[in-house]
C-alpha cells in the first residue's frame, strides 16, 4: 500500500505546504499535547485519529479531491500545527509530438497536454538512441548505447491551454545528422511526468520532407 507520510516536528506554531497524488493514502503525524487533535474545515477528526509514541496519527485513505485544504493539530485554532495539503494528478501525455523537416530546419512540435492533473505544468524536451531488440536490423550511426547520451534539447516550457509547441533546429544543433534519435516530450508536474515518443533524424536532406 502506497502510503504518504507527513511529520510535523519543530516550533510550536509550524505550517507545512504538502501536494499529494489523488488515490494515495495519506498519513499526517504531529507529537501529540495534552488534549490535542487533528481538526479539518473547522470539525474535530478524533476518530480517525490514534495514538503511537507519542505521535498523534490521521490517516485519510484514497486522496481525492474532497481532502485538499488546511489541516490542524493541536487543542485550539490558536496554537499548533498547520498542514495544507493539495491533492493532484499526473499531467496526461503532450498531444500529436511529431517531427518537421523543411529547407534544413528540423524541429519537434506538439500540441499541450489535456489534462494538468491541476498543477503547473512544463514541457521538456529530450533525445537520447532509441531501443532496439534484438532482432532490430537499424543501424543508427554515432548512436551510442540506449540511455546513455541523453540531451535535452528544449527545456522547462510552461504550458497554455491548447497551445501548439516547436522545439526549433537552434536546439538540435548537438545532434548527429543522419542518425536516428528516440525524441521524447515530457510534460511535468510536482508529482511526476507524462511523456510521448517518436523516432527522429536530423538529416542534411531534408528540403521538403515532413515526417510524423
């Protein structure tokens, strides 16, 4: 079970600002005082609460949406400990990523992911030599071993709604011509990354040619 812990020690009065993946487990830990308790949208949640060590324990399973806000530990709104807890998603993966060559100017676009998972969003941009099996007859000349050379060629994008992105040929300049590249878009947030691959080549005969 995938349990996130949160433990809150130090100064009497302590506000911490927490992001967790909705459908999480979520554990929230303060020492315990005399007469203290977790308190959530000004109601007492004593009975999800216990007692290990000293250490007063609210565990709220399954994350969802409902449980974001501001939760306390202590015996009055005046003196104890404050949690903010912001419940998110994985971003979905970046829209239609393929590869446009045309008079020499190659580059990757794609279009913005649909869903932020509700947290800020960027885009990163990355090639490194694809995988190949076994039996794979491609050769992919100056390519080195799979997931070694890896670059980053665009980095650090915000996203906007719907938005059409281009990773222009000023960024792939450190890439060999002729040489076939697994090209991945990753759109990240606090609490991971969703990405969509393609195959890409940079190539000095590219007048005209659009590949997807």
């Amino acid at each position: 079970m995938n349990i996130f812990k949160i433990f809150i020690i130090g100064l009497p009065v302590v506000f911490v600002h927490e992001t967790v993946l909705i459908g999480t487990d979520l554990e929230l830990r303060c020492n315990y005082t005399h007469n203290a308790t977790w308190w959530f949208d000004s109601s007492s949640l004593h009975g999800n609460t216990h007692l290990v060590n000293s250490t007063l324990i609210l565990q709220i399973n399954n994350v969802s949406t409902k449980s974001q806000g501001t939760y306390w530990c202590g015996s009055s709104w005046k003196h104890g400990y404050n949690v903010s807890v912001i419940v998110g998603n994985l971003p979905s993966q970046p829209r239609s990523v393929h590869s446009y060559s045309y008079e020499w100017n190659d580059s990757v676009r794609w279009v913005a992911s649909l869903q932020t998972g509700g947290l800020p969003v960027y885009y990163t941009v990355t090639a490194q030599c694809p995988k190949l099996s076994a039996n794979s007859t491609a050769v992919n000349l100056n390519c080195y071993d799979y997931g070694q050379n890896l670059q980053r060629l665009c980095k650090n994008v915000p996203h906007i709604t719907n938005k059409k992105y281009v990773c222009s040929k000023y960024n792939m300049e450190e890439l060999d011509l002729n040489t076939v590249y697994q090209v991945c878009v990753f759109a990240m947030n606090e609490l991971g990354n969703s990405s969509s691959c393609i195959n890409f080549t940079r190539s000095n005969e590219s007048y005209g040619k659009m590949s997807k």
